[in-house]
C-alpha cells in the first residue's frame, strides 16, 4: 500500500474498479489478485466529471475510493 494518493485521470460515466485489499499490481486499481486469496472485492465507482481525481492509496479513506488525508492522521 502506498502512504499517499494516487492521480487517476477519468472519464465521467466510467466506472473504475478501486483496489480494496492493497493486493493489485497496478494500484489504485483492481487487477483481480484478491481472487486467490478470497474475500475482498474491488469497489466499483463512476466518474461523476472528466479530469484527474486522486484515488487513495493507504486504503484508511472514509470515503472510498477517494483520498480523505486519512494517511496523515496518526
């Protein structure tokens, strides 16, 4: 997992796969490892506007799949 948030540029209507179990390869989003381990599934989330928006990457967010600063809260 990664301290810090992620730039993803997206495409309003889209709709991205989020990682939730910090398993992926290509962070912030689902690549589909959480299927060997079982349980955890990606969260599904639509753009609601085109431009960059910063996924989070601790994971601690409270409002997934977007950076809340929960990283830098001890």
């Amino acid at each position: 997992m990664f301290d810090s948030p992620y730039a993803v540029k997206v495409e309003k209507g889209k709709v991205y796969a989020w990682c939730t179990c910090g398993l992926s390869q290509k962070q912030p989003l689902c690549d589909g490892s959480h299927r060997d381990q079982g349980g955890q599934r990606s969260l599904k989330w639509t753009a609601p506007r085109t431009g960059t928006m910063y996924f989070c990457g601790c994971k601690k967010t409270q409002k997934p799949p977007l950076c809340d600063g929960s990283h830098n809260k001890i």
